[in-house]
C-alpha cells in the first residue's frame, strides 16, 4: 500500500484555500459571481 | 442500501439547490437573484436554471477570467479547492444532479457497453483538456472586439446548461424562443449525445467531459475524506472491481482520482475490507497486530 498524505498537509492546503477564498471576497469576487449568476447567462444555455 | 440512500441525498440536494419555484411559473420573474447567488454550489448546477439557488461553479471560473473581472479567481478556486479537499470527489458521488440523472438513464434496461481499457483510459484525460482549454485557457486569453473573454465551456460544450437552463427558458420565455439558433441546436444535440451515451455507458460525462471533476479528482489523495482498505482483511477477490461504476479496483487503489465514492464497493466486499473514514484514521488489522 502507497504511502498516504498525511492529514497535517490537508489541515494546511484548507487554510490556504479558504485565505484565498476570503481573499477574492474582499476584492469583489463574489460579487462579480453574483452579477453573473443573477441574470441570465444566454451563452451559458446556448442562446447568446 | 448505500445506492438508495445515496439517491435520496442526490434527488434531495438537487431538489434544494433548485427550489426557486417561482423561477418556472410562465411570465413570472425569470431567475432568482437574492443573496445565496453570491455562493457556488459544490456540484454541476447552471445558474440560468430557473429554479437555481447558487451559482455554477465552473461559469464561475469562467465569468472572472474572462475579461469583465479582469483577475485572478481566488474566490471561486479558493472554494473549489476547500470543497475538494472537504470532500473530493465524493461530491461528485453524492451532490450532483446531472450525475443523478445520467445514473437513471443507466438504469434503463438495455444492453450496457464496457469502453475498452486502453480507450477508457485515454478518453478520461480529456476532461483535463477540457478544464485546461474550454474553461480556464479561452476564457483567460481570447478576447472578442469588446474586450470581453468567451465562456468556452458554457457556450459550446456544457450540455447541463442546456437541460437545466436553454431548454426550459426557452419554453418558458417567448422572447427567448424567437432567439434559437445554430449555437442552440448545436448544444441540443450535444446533450442527446450526452443522454444516449448515458443509457449505455455508466456516467459518460462524469468519466470524460466533466471539468468539475477533473478538477475534483487533483484532491482525491489529499482530501479529509477517503477510502480505507484493510489489507489484513482483504482476500483480493476482486469482487469490489467488479461492482465499480467507474472501473476502478477500489482494494488497490483506494484513492483513485476517477472513483466517485458512491460506495459500491463496500456494499459487496465480503469481508468489510472497505469503508470511508476520514484522513489520519488508517485502519489496518495486519498492521494492528504486528504493531
């Protein structure tokens, strides 16, 4: 059997991904997400 | 057991992330825009569904490459990477409708076809291609005239966004009928093609076209949760390959990126040398034993 991560390195990459998450927030990403989402995306459903 | 319970939960979320109904009333508003559209959903989920909830998170990624946010997506990736390491493919198994969907296609009674090895094997790199290229690469450097990036995924190849969003806006919106055109026939058929190979193959988007879990399958190994195998317990007769949907051999590689965590295999094994536990907690009778 390989040789499994341990979990420590999971621990550490979920703090990272979630200073990143944080990060986009405060710079407006989820706001941009939410003007994309909140309208209908016509070439999302093959219209545009 | 895990298979019904499992469908429950998938029919349920799928239920939940879509329950804007008033997103279908003919006329009514179109698509909700309250606070939740500020947070992705974990699975496939196209956001011009008129029932949905959150957004999609790979038209997302796509909606901050492409021109109009101009930077680096730390949000949505940040997400994508906590959700992946939570739980990696797992949610593919357990929180994706369009997976739901194309597991009762399945069911349907016809003769089912094996992709050859080598061709299966091949084929299940193309939904890297298709995160690298269609939804992180276009978006990122094409621009139209005005500047703006293309969703290349969304637009030319993402049949979810066909079946939960084009098809019924279209119905539902008489201003929006008058528009079809090529690109909408194009991305129909497409999703026809996608509905047939579902009948015959288990899951052929997920196995191949499928970006989300492609980018799920990076966390597999590195994800709190994960598969155990109890090597002292194990007599290696195969049987939880056998069961596998997605052609893994769950006692040899439990952490496979391709496997769904759908639970099969621990259903079958019949000596209970498989179960999920979270990572750290490594059970091993061999190991226990000489220990």
């Amino acid at each position: 059997m390989k040789k499994e991560v341990p979990a420590r390195v999971t621990v550490i990459l979920l703090a990272i991904a979630a200073g990143c998450c944080v990060f986009g927030w405060m710079n407006g990403e989820a706001h941009a997400v939410f003007v994309k989402a909140a309208s209908i995306c016509l070439e999302c459903i093959g219209l545009g | 057991m895990v298979s019904r319970f499992r469908k429950i939960i998938q029919a349920g979320w799928g239920i939940l992330t879509n329950g804007y109904a008033a997103g279908f009333l003919p006329g009514g508003p179109t698509l909700y825009s309250g606070p939740l559209k500020h947070f992705c959903v974990p699975g496939m989920n196209c956001y011009s569904c008129p029932g949905a909830l959150g957004a999609c998170p790979i038209g997302a990624v796509q909606a901050i490459l492409d021109g109009r946010h101009r930077g680096f997506p730390f949000y949505v990736l940040g997400y994508l990477a906590m959700a992946g390491l939570l739980a990696g493919r797992f949610i593919c198994g357990w929180l994706c409708l369009f997976g739901l969907i194309q597991e009762l296609l399945y069911r349907i009674p016809t003769p089912k076809i094996r992709v050859p090895d080598r061709a299966d094997r091949i084929l299940r790199y193309l939904k890297y291609v298709v995160l690298a290229v269609l939804v992180i690469g276009i978006p990122l450097v094409y621009r139209t005239e005005l500047g703006l990036g293309v969703p290349a995924f969304c637009k030319y190849l993402c049949p979810v966004g066909t079946l939960e969003g084009g098809i019924p806006m279209a119905i539902l919106q008489d201003s929006l009928r008058a528009t079809l055109g090529a690109l909408f026939r194009w991305k129909v058929f497409l999703l026809i093609l996608c509905v047939l190979a579902s009948v015959f193959i288990h899951r052929p988007f997920c196995k191949y076209i499928c970006p989300l879990g492609a980018l799920y399958s990076l966390f597999q190994k590195v994800s709190l949760v994960r598969m155990n195998v109890d090597t002292g317990v194990c007599i290696d007769c195969g049987a939880c390959g056998e069961a596998c949907p997605m052609n893994v051999v769950p006692c040899r590689e439990p952490n496979s990126p391709e496997c769904i965590r759908c639970g099969e295999c621990t259903e079958v094994c019949p000596v209970k040398a498989l179960s999920f536990r979270p990572a750290g907690k490594r059970k091993n009778c061999k190991e226990e034993m000489s220990g």
